[in-house]
C-alpha cells in the first residue's frame, strides 16, 4: 500500500509536462525514475547499528579498514578525504564515538602535536556487527533475485554509477572552465 501511494505521488508530481514545454517522460525514464525513488525510500542502508547512525557506522568502517595495520590509526583529515566529508563534520562524529567508548585519540608517534584515532574493542565489534548486517542484506537479495539477477543487478549498478561519476566529472570541468554543460 505504501509503494502505491509513493508511486502515485511521484507520478503526479514528475511525470507531468515539463513547464518549458518539453516532452512528457518516456516509459523507460518513468521505471528508471520510480526505481530510483523506491530505493531511496526503502532506507535500506540507513539503520542504525548499536545506536549508531549510519554516518558514525561509516566513520568507524573507515577507521577500521583505512588504519595502518602497524599503527592502526588514523587522523581526521585522512577520514575525511576518504569518506568525502567535511573535517568539521568528521570531528562533530568522532567526538560523540569516543563519547560513547567506540573510538579513542591518542597523539601520533611521529608529531605529537597531532592526534589520531584508533578504534576500541566495543567499536570494533560494532563494525563487525554493521559488516553482518550489511552482508545479510546483501545475501538476502541474491536469494530474493537469484545469482544471475544480481550478478546483472551489480553491473548495471557499477555502469550507471560510473555515467553519473562521468557527468559529474565534466560538470566540474566545464563549470571550472566557464562552459556550460550540453
């Protein structure tokens, strides 16, 4: 009943003629649209973990996989070029983990004026337990689909996503280089 009446709302609000006169969407752009907007709907990746959000989940998965196996830290500047967010915002998060017992800082054996952040025992088992959740999902639908339907699934996913990485990427150029976008 839900995805029926998201279905309705989207259609009456997108799928009428554009105000500049152009064309109504075609139905391949109608099913594309839908099933993007049903995914984003579904909210399938933003449970929280431990009373974690998704970002702070996101935040300890970096700290746990991007640490130097022989330090097994990390600083913020380093979470927040591989997470692509904001320093301000990395820290805003880190301080509520270690808050919570999930992360500890600590000053980095090379300069001691900077500090890294290395995950606890009680963070490390919440990556763990997002890693099992995560995973479930992931088995769940190749179960629901079938091997064959996902494995098409991921790569219609890793084509679409690199054309939008493409667009993305020549936005940014022609916007830098004062051109505009065809």
């Amino acid at each position: 009943m839900r995805c029926d009446s998201i279905t309705n709302r989207v259609e009456k609000v997108t799928f009428m003629e554009h105000p500049l006169g152009t064309s109504a969407p075609t139905m391949t752009e109608r099913q594309l649209l839908r099933a993007f907007m049903h995914m984003q709907r579904a909210e399938w990746h933003e449970r929280t973990v431990a009373g974690c959000t998704p970002s702070e989940v996101r935040v300890l998965m970096c700290i746990r996989h991007s640490a130097n196996p022989h330090i097994s830290s990390i600083n913020v500047s380093q979470i927040s070029r591989q997470l692509h967010v904001t320093s301000p915002a990395i820290t805003h998060f880190l301080k509520g983990l270690e808050a919570r017992g999930l992360v500890e800082r600590h000053a980095d054996v090379s300069d001691k004026r900077a500090v890294n952040f290395r995950l606890t025992a009680q963070g490390d088992a919440v990556v763990h337990q997002a890693a099992d959740i995560f995973m479930a999902s992931i088995r769940g639908l190749i179960a629901f689909m079938g091997e064959e339907q996902s494995a098409h699934l991921a790569e219609l996913l890793s084509k679409a996503f690199y054309y939008f990485s493409e667009r993305a990427a020549l936005a940014t150029d022609t916007a830098w280089n004062g051109e505009t976008e065809q």
